[in-house]
C-alpha cells in the first residue's frame, strides 16, 4: 500500500524525491508505532488503515517535540488517508488528523543597509576562486530568491543572457531575470570554474570541481554574512515588498503556491507601517 502511494506520488503528482523520502520515513515510522504499541500495521491494507485511533496519533505526535516536525508527519497521514479515498475509492478514517498549533513566527530578513554592506565586502577582496563562487552564490540567492536546494541544481543549461530557468518544488519551472552586476558576476567565474575540468553541467562547483552541495552552502552563508542560505530569500522578498513591489509578482518569482504563503512576508514593524502611512496617506 505504501509503494503504490509513493508511485502515485512521483508519476502522477510529480513530487520531488526529497518529498517522496519524507512521505516514506513520516509513514513507516507510523507504521513502526503501531506494530510496537497497538499490534496492527495502518499500511497492511485499508481495513488495518482504518483501525487507527486519533489518540493513537497524539501519543505517536507527542514524541516529537518540535512542533512543526509534527505538523509534517499529520501531513503525510492526511496526504496518505486522502490518497485511499480519491485515488483508490477506498474508505478512509472516520475521523480528520489534525495539525498541531505551530508558534506563529515571521521570517528572518537581514537589514539591506547590512546585507549591502557584505556584498560590498566581498567585491573588495582578493579575486581567487572561493571568493568569486561564494559571491556569486549570494548574489544568485539573494538577487533571484533561490532556495538553497535550487542553487546548487542550477545548470549552465539554465542560464541564458538576462535570465535563469529554475526548476522548484513540485518539479515546476519559473524564469528570473538577471541583472547586469550578476550577468557581469557569472562571466568573471566561468573561466575559473572551467578550469577546473569539472565533468558535470552544475554552475557551483567546490574547489576540486566537484558540484556545491547543501551543507557547503550554509556554511559559505554562515562564514560569509553570519546566517542562514534561508535568510536571503527572505530578504530577497522582504526587502521587493518594503519598496513596493506587487505581492503577486514576488509570489511568481519566489515560485510559491499561493499568495498567502508570500503575504507573510508582509508583516511590519509598527514604525514600518508609521512610515508608510505618512508617505502614502493623501492627509498624512
């Protein structure tokens, strides 16, 4: 039952493979709780589905303490249930999961005075290889809104003259533009990642050739501006919003579902929205 799930999911719905192992790791471990604690195994058939509790799930929930990791693993149980329903015409659970309350928090931008002044920084030091591909990756995530997972998938194949092809989640594609300092910023590090010989079409490369990995981001991120890759995307649709960029637009360039996920970006500090009001009110 769990197989034809998850194939249902990367041939139909087209999911990533990060998403298809997260779905795998929240179920089984479900399953593993089950069999442990309550003798039955909720991925054996839909009848044995259909024997869970919602008492059950908030004991298997309350091991976990983070509670935005519990959130996940209900998202896998509905995404699951759902599943059975729809796709299979099967009954489901008699009863909803439901997500744990998270702690509302808004995301981390870094101040644009500040993040100017690091990108100035680094323009001023020694030109070797690592200094021009770690600006070049701050520059990519912070001036395109890239994820750290985008950044380093992102292919020489993607890049055209005044724009880049990302492929996001949900394997779906968006174009960004480049803007003249990046375009110039890309054509000063090609030659020195060609010389490399890497044997692989990936823009960011380590210093032995080999494609940039995730950890390797944050830690650039981390040494380089003191916080995480994350923090720059924020800042990225932060800081277009601030100066008063359509919220639509920013959501098509950060690549996200639906609008509501961009509006949190829209919070603002009760200076902030001071300001504002003086200089757009007509009686202010």
């Amino acid at each position: 039952m769990l197989e034809r799930f998850l194939g249902y999911l990367e041939g139909i719905r087209r999911a990533s493979k990060h998403t298809i192992e997260a779905y795998r790791r929240d179920l089984e471990s479900w399953a593993e709780f089950c069999r442990k604690y309550h003798q039955f195994d909720p991925l054996e058939s839909p009848e044995t589905w259909r024997r869970a509790t919602a008492t059950q799930l908030r004991a298997w929930l309350s091991l976990y303490e983070r509670a935005n990791t519990r959130a996940r693993k209900v998202a896998a149980i509905r995404r699951m249930d759902r599943f059975l329903h729809q796709v299979c015409g099967e009954k489901g659970l008699s009863w909803r999961p439901s997500s744990p309350r998270q702690p509302h928090s808004l995301p981390k931008a870094l101040p644009e005075a500040q993040l100017m002044a690091s990108l100035e920084a680094l323009e001023s030091l020694p030109a070797d290889f690592s200094t021009i591909r770690d600006w070049l990756l701050i520059e990519l995530m912070y001036g395109c809104g890239l994820r750290r997972s985008e950044a380093v998938q992102l292919r020489l194949s993607h890049i055209y003259r005044e724009e880049i092809h990302i492929l996001g989640k949900g394997n779906k594609w968006r174009v960004l533009p480049l803007y003249p300092r990046l375009i110039q910023l890309i054509e000063r590090y090609l030659p020195m990642r060609n010389s490399l010989s890497p044997k692989h079409d990936f823009l960011l490369c380590t210093e032995k050739g080999a494609p940039l990995y995730p950890r390797a981001v944050h830690r650039i991120v981390r040494q380089r501006l003191g916080t995480h890759p994350h923090a720059l995307r924020h800042s990225f649709a932060t800081h277009l919003l601030m100066r008063g960029a359509n919220v639509q637009a920013v959501r098509d360039l950060l690549g996200h579902e639906t609008v509501a996920t961009t509006q949190k970006y829209l919070a603002l500090t009760p200076a902030e929205v001071k300001a504002a009001y003086k200089k757009f009110h007509p009686r202010a």
